[in-house]
C-alpha cells in the first residue's frame, strides 16, 4: 500500500500498488486502478512511481531475507509452478493421516 493525499479534501488514502491499472498527469494527478476507480491526488507521477517501487522492494527485501531464531517462514520468490510445494510441512496431528 502507498499512502497518498485526496486532491478535494486533503485526506490521506491506502493505495494497494498491485490494483493500479495506470498513473496519469494531466496536469494533476490521476490514479486508476484496475476496477475503474479514479482517484486525483496531490502527489506527482514520479513521487507515485517512487513509492511503488519502494513498495516492492521492501516485499523483495522481506522475501529474501532469512528468518531469525525462533521465526517461522517467510515470504520467499516463486520462480516457477516447480518451485510451489504441493504440501508444506505440516506438523503431524495424531489421529490425522498426513496428505
């Protein structure tokens, strides 16, 4: 998410960055998303594209980043289909038969 600034009423709004169908300046800023919602804000395109980037990269950061002691998983990359586990470890619960 990427917090913005409402263009009419000065209000901060939520964007999730994987909605956003296309950023536009014409001269002011206007934001859609893939459902067709528009937003005019106050932030420039390249403040919007910074912050997307930042976005993602702080995603890859965590996805790459091992876990400390007492962790469990985190997020990690999937390549490919071959990467996905079918059945991840999952802890054994007597009177369950495992998959």
């Amino acid at each position: 998410m990427i917090v913005l600034t409402h263009f009419g009423n000065g209000n901060r709004i939520a964007v999730n960055v994987d909605l956003i169908e296309k950023v536009e300046e014409t001269p002011d800023t206007v934001i859609t998303l893939v459902n067709g919602t528009r937003y005019l804000v106050k932030e420039s395109l390249d403040q919007i594209i910074d912050e997307m980037v930042e976005v993602k990269a702080r995603v890859l950061r965590l996805a790459n980043s091992a876990p400390g002691p007492g962790e469990g998983k985190r997020l990690r990359l999937v390549k490919s289909d071959s990467d996905i586990d079918e059945h991840p470890e999952e802890p054994h619960r007597p009177g369950v038969e495992p998959r």
